[in-house]
C-alpha cells in the first residue's frame, strides 16, 4: 500500500502543520494536522480492506482476423471501491485494456481486434485499487483467464481449382430403402419385395414402392501438416481447400498433426475450429485425396496426384490464377464469411 501524489502532497500538509505547531503552538494541529491524519487513515483502512474482485469475462466468439469485438468484465466484491483495471492481452489481440471501474459495480467493456489464428489467453487482471479521496493505492492481481479463439483465414479459390476439388467426390447411388416415396405400376426388372399387395389387390394388378434415391457419401480424404515455422500457412491452406469443399456440398475428414475431425456437409466450423488449434508438424496421410505440405518458403498442395502451390489456387499478385488445369480467374484477398 502507498499514498497516491494526492496522499504525499497531504503528507506534506500534515508535516508542515507538525512544524507550525512546534512554532506557533498546538492550535495549527486542530485547524491542519488532525483533519489530515483523519482522512489518510481513513484511506488507509478503506484500501487495506479492499480484495481481489471475482473476475468474470464474456469474450468475442471465435471468428476471422481483422474482426473487432468486445470483452465485457464483471468485477464482484463484497466492498465497493475504485481501480484502475488492467486485463494482460497476447500479442495476437490489439486493444486497450486499462480501465478505470468502480468494483462491484456495474460491467465494463473494452475492444479487441484479432490478428493471428490460435487460441488465445485473456487475463489475469491486474489492478490498483484506490480510496474514495484518491489518497492512498494498492495493487493486487485477480487470478483467472478466459481464452478467444481466432479461425485462420479462409481465402477464394479460383474456379478451376474449386471444380478439381469437387470432382473428387463422385457419390454412387446405393441400395438403401430408407425413405418411401410413391406407389407406381410394375415394371420388369422390379423386385417382387417391393410389391404394395394391398394396392394390388384393389387394382388387380402389380403396384410397386419407389423409394427416394440416396448416396452414399463418402468424404474426401485431406491431410495437411508442414515445418515448425510454416503452422499459419498450413493451417490457411487447409482451412480454404476444406471449407470450400463443404460449401460445395462434399464431406471432408481432416487429418493434421494435432488430431483427426470429421465434417459433414455445411459443418465449417468443425474445421476452423480445429485448424484454429492445429500445431505444425509431418502430413499424417501422405495418400489422402488433398495434401497440403508448408515448407519455409511455400505451401504444397496435392490433388488427384497432381501437385500445384498454394498460391496458384487463390491467384498472384497480377491478378490472375492458374487452377490445376490452367484455367484463369481473378483473385482476391479478402476473407469470405462463414455463418457461425
């Protein structure tokens, strides 16, 4: 505990009445000295007796870099006081966290905008609480921390390459009878275990049910992995070839040295979540439909057998962007959406 400027310039009062009443008399103790003393000690007391809040965070949900959001605290105590706030952010998160906040007051909120993937770790909070007259300080430290996860980016693929990814995924029609659909006549060929005898009878002749045709749909197979210093490349490689093939409405089982996930069609947030924690290393499946390789100066990508970089798929810096096939398209940087 230490007296603020505010609580050294009222020592400095307190002194000089001690002096004047050595000089002049006891009387300078009652106009100066004594008011003082009453309003230090108070001060004293009052940050003495102030704990540590019990910190709650509400973090931004997971998303892209260059997305802004907001962390809200609520900072309970069972005796009010004022603080100057500080919340310890990574290097992947810019904001500005220094907060004043009465404790136990009403929540607070700061902005954080996300720069790098990963999962990141917000906290603990660090503060300097302070007496109602700003005499007297004391820094304590709220244990606790909260994490944000930011997806790596997700970036166009030229429409050549999009079409060489979808055509790994060619679903055969299958035998299953999962679902009816309708009556109809017989035709030769049909299978006397889809007769409708009770229809049949009413009409004295064959009726069949049609059933509603399936697929069976079997997931492209993509395995990415990469050198120590190339994680953010693999991960963005793999999180553009993957999210599009779900979009495109082809199921994906993704392996990376961190792990395998399985995402069914339209489940991009399986994959970015994934990718969003994945940690560089040897490619699992070195035979998978798409294989993604980040080396230190460039990022491999295996389809069909065919190997092409990265870059190529999403365009250079002219522009224009050869698929795996050579067809042409414009690029662009920008990050598409994903429907949380």
């Amino acid at each position: 505990m230490r007296p603020t400027r505010r609580g050294v310039a009222l020592l400095v009062v307190v002194a000089s009445g001690v002096v004047l009443a050595a000089v002049f008399g006891p009387r300078a103790l009652n106009a100066l000295v004594l008011p003082a003393v009453v309003a230090l000690a108070a001060a004293a007391v009052q940050v003495y007796r102030a704990d540590p809040p019990r910190v709650e965070r509400r973090t931004p949900a997971a998303d892209f870099p260059g997305t802004a959001g907001a962390v809200t605290l609520s900072l309970e105590s069972e005796r009010s006081y004022p603080a100057t706030v500080t919340d310890e952010l990574p290097a992947a998160l810019d904001g500005d966290s220094t907060l004043d906040v009465v404790v136990g007051g009403e929540p607070v909120s700061y902005g954080v905008t996300y720069r790098t993937r990963g999962e990141h770790e917000i906290g603990p909070l660090s503060l300097v609480a302070r007496d109602v007259l700003g005499l007297a300080k004391r820094e304590m430290v709220a244990r606790g921390t909260d994490s944000v996860v930011v997806y790596p980016p997700v970036r166009r693929l030229t429409r050549s390459a999009t079409q060489d990814l979808s055509s790994l995924h060619d679903p055969e029609p299958s035998n299953r009878r999962d679902e009816f659909d309708h009556l109809r006549e017989y035709a030769r060929g049909d299978s006397l275990r889809d007769v409708h005898w009770k229809s049949s009878a009413k009409r004295s002749d064959l009726i069949v049910k049609e059933y509603v045709p399936e697929s069976d749909t079997e997931s492209v197979l993509l395995s990415a992995g990469g050198v120590r210093s190339a994680g953010d490349r693999m991960a963005e490689a793999a999180a553009t070839l993957s999210v599009r093939l779900v979009r495109n409405g082809v199921p994906v089982t993704l392996s990376t040295p961190s792990g395998v996930v399985e995402a069914p069609v339209g489940d991009e947030r399986t994959l970015l979540e994934h990718l969003a924690r994945a940690e560089s290393g040897r490619v699992p499946n070195e035979s998978a439909d798409v294989v993604v390789r980040a080396g230190e100066s460039n990022t491999a990508v295996v389809v069909g057998g065919e190997e092409t970089t990265f870059e190529s798929l999403v365009g250079d810096e002219s522009g224009e962007a050869t698929g795996f096939e050579g067809g042409d398209a414009n690029r662009t940087a920008r990050f598409e959406e994903v429907t949380a």
